[in-house]
C-alpha cells in the first residue's frame, strides 16, 4: 500500500479498521478487511500520505493511525 513493492505475506504487516482506528494484525486473526504494508516508517509514511488506508478500508475521512505508527516504531527499533 505505501511502497507499492511486491512482498511476501509473511514479511508484511496486516493491518485493520477498527472503529475508525488503524490496528496492526500481527497474528492474522482480526476479523475485517485487511491492508498490507511493509513494517517500516517509510512505507506507512508513504501510505498515509496518499491516503491508501481511507481507500482500501472503504471509510470516510481519515482513519487513525497513531497506534500503528507506534507499532512500526517499536518493530524498528527491536530489529538488528
């Protein structure tokens, strides 16, 4: 979604709309819609600045996204 770059399924972080919230999917369970996006700052920048998660969830408005950022921040940070 943010990067536009093929991936595999497993090297990518599913995300879904939950009441207006953009939530990370780790496991996979969540019910809903989901979107992909690499784990990375880059690619959820990308993303959110074309709007990709509006579109993809179908919503109206601007969806939040402070606890995916979050998420994608700590992921960064944990990794070698």
């Amino acid at each position: 979604m943010g990067c536009r770059d093929r991936a595999a399924k497993k090297d990518l972080l599913r995300i879904v709309a939950v009441e207006g919230v953009c939530v990370p999917d780790r496991r996979g369970t969540l019910p809903g819609r989901g979107a992909y996006v690499h784990p990375t700052r880059v690619c959820l920048d990308l993303a959110v600045r074309r709007r990709a998660f509006s579109r993809a969830f179908r919503g109206p408005g601007t969806l939040d996204t402070t606890d995916l950022r979050r998420c994608v921040e700590q992921g960064e940070q944990a990794s070698p």
